[in-house]
C-alpha cells in the first residue's frame, strides 16, 4: 500500500483524485485507516522539508544583505 501511495505524489491534482479514491472507495475501515495514515505521514514530512527550505531561504538572504552593507 506504501508504494502505491508514494506513486500518487507527483500525479496532477486530477489524475491524484481518480487514482485515490479508485484505491480508497473500494477499501474496508482497516485499509481506509492506513491509508490516511500513510497521506498524513507524507504531509508531515513535506510541510518539514517546507519548513527547512524557508529557514535556510531567510539565513541565506539574512547573509546576502549583511555581505552587501559590509562591501557597500
């Protein structure tokens, strides 16, 4: 199911819906668990990656500035 999910991530939003609910829809309670689970988990590790990508924009421009009033 892991692999499955991992595959819809770089789906167009279109094409994501079709193939989630083609995997969702039909599942018991159990699997329908798992797999919001498993949607959850990867949106946690995105929203870190998100988070670490805008700390290290603002360090990077936070140095750019203070290189350019040192050189100015």
């Amino acid at each position: 199911m892991d692999e499955r999910i991992k595959g819809l991530r770089s789906l167009p939003l279109e094409e994501f819906e079709k193939r989630f609910n083609e995997m969702y829809d039909p599942a018991n309670d159990d699997e329908k668990d798992e797999i919001i689970r498993l949607f959850e988990k990867g949106v946690d590790e995105h929203i870190m990656k998100v988070d670490s990508f805008i700390r290290e924009t603002r360090m990077k421009l936070k140095h750019d500035e203070m290189l350019e009033v040192q050189f100015v």
